[in-house]
C-alpha cells in the first residue's frame, strides 16, 4: 500500500491531517545514476499534499524534510522578505 493510501486512510479514520515519511531511490533517464527521494504524504481536509525531494542526505526522512529541507526554505522566505523591504517604495 503506498504511503498516499496510508495518510487517506489514517485521515478518513480520524479526520487529523496525516504527514507520512519514506524514500525511494529514483533515476531519471538524462541521471547518470539513481538518487535517493525523500517522499512526504500528507492527507488533510483539502486532500492529499505529496512533496518529494530529491537529496544526496543520509538519515531519517522526516528528520530530513522538517528539519533541514523546511528550515532551509524558511530561511530562504527570510532573506526574500529583507530584500523586499530594501527595494519597497
């Protein structure tokens, strides 16, 4: 069963958002070899919200995606955010 089916069903079960982490090792045909892929399946009221990334990281998944990939993209909103103010009228 995948892990998409996993969150719908938990989520129908409980009607809390569901967040489930895995992997898969994937290799697109122009990679040269296959990559690993962090796999978020989340299942909410508005349905289902998959995210995958592609990393060269070892550990857990969801260590992975909440701690490094999330708080790089935060971040990332942070220094978006300055710049707009530098450059506002």
């Amino acid at each position: 069963v995948s892990l998409m089916k996993q969150a719908k069903h938990q989520y129908r079960l409980t009607g809390d958002k569901q967040r489930l982490f895995g992997d898969i090792y994937y290799g697109a045909d122009s990679w040269k070899r296959r990559r690993r892929v962090i796999v978020k399946a989340e299942y909410n009221r508005k349905g289902a919200n998959p995210r995958f990334i592609v990393t060269n990281m070892t550990g857990d998944a969801k260590w992975l995606y909440d701690k490094m990939y999330c708080a790089r993209g935060e971040a990332e909103n942070r220094i978006k955010e300055q710049q707009l103010c530098l450059f506002a009228d």
